[in-house]
C-alpha cells in the first residue's frame, strides 16, 4: 500500500472515531503539539493515558468491590479517570465519567457498578481505537 493511500485511510479512521463520538478537539490540540522536535508526543501521551487508565481502573474497581463503598474515594478516582480522558480527548470515556461522578454523589451502589462495567466498556473500545491509529501513524511515519 502506497503512503498516500495509508494516510487517506488513518485521516478517514480518525474522522470516523470524530464522528461516533470516541475522540473530540482535545486529540486535535495534541496532535498539534507534535511536531519534529518531538515526533512521538501524541504516542507518549496516550501511552502514559493507557498506563494511567489501567492504575485508575484497578483502583477503582477495588474501592466499588468493598463491603462498605467509600464514595468519596470512588468519586476521587472517577474524577481522576475523568480528567485524564479529557486531557486527550477520550470523549465517551469522559462522559462515562461525568454520569459515574452523579451516582457517586447520589451514593447509588448498584448504579455506581453498572457505570464502572460502562466506563470499562468505553475505555476499551477507545483504547483500541487508538492503538490502531498508532499502529498506522508508526508505519506511515516508517514508509516517509
């Protein structure tokens, strides 16, 4: 496959993952932070952001199986969680968080764990997403 082809392919992945709501204008500011200085910035950032995901995750999962929910501390990872999505345009990701955050204030157990299985769900499928848009910036970068 010629790199013309390869990059009409990863503009029209990323406009698609505009479209169902996976990424918003946030990855496009941290696209432009990447320049030939710093060549692997967006890659660098979403890593950190799987690394960061994975902790929160574990971490939050932990609190929500406890005997006695410690709803401040599930809040606290929920906003973290929620912050870190936001600082590189995991939209769904963030909005998973922001209704997890109003069950938290509402100290809904049941409703709190379907949110952690949604937050999880949507953190997944984005982290896919990305994976393969690095995937294909890595061999087009490769090929220029």
């Amino acid at each position: 496959m010629e790199v013309g082809q390869m990059r009409r392919q990863w503009v029209d992945y990323i406009k698609s993952m505009f479209m169902e709501g996976f990424l918003d204008g946030q990855f496009l500011q941290l696209q432009q932070l990447q320049d030939e200085n710093n060549p692997e910035f967006v890659f660098e950032v979403v890593s950190l952001f799987f690394d960061d995901s994975e902790r929160i995750l574990k971490d939050l999962s932990f609190a929500v199986d406890q005997q006695s929910i410690d709803f401040k501390k599930v809040d606290a990872h929920v906003h973290q969680f929620k912050g870190s999505s936001a600082s590189i345009g995991a939209q769904r990701v963030k909005n998973s968080c922001v209704a997890f955050r109003n069950f938290c204030e509402e100290q809904n157990i049941d409703a709190c764990r379907r949110c952690l299985q949604q937050v999880k769900q949507e953190y997944l499928l984005v982290k896919n997403k990305l994976e393969t848009l690095l995937r294909v910036s890595k061999l087009i970068n490769n090929f220029s």
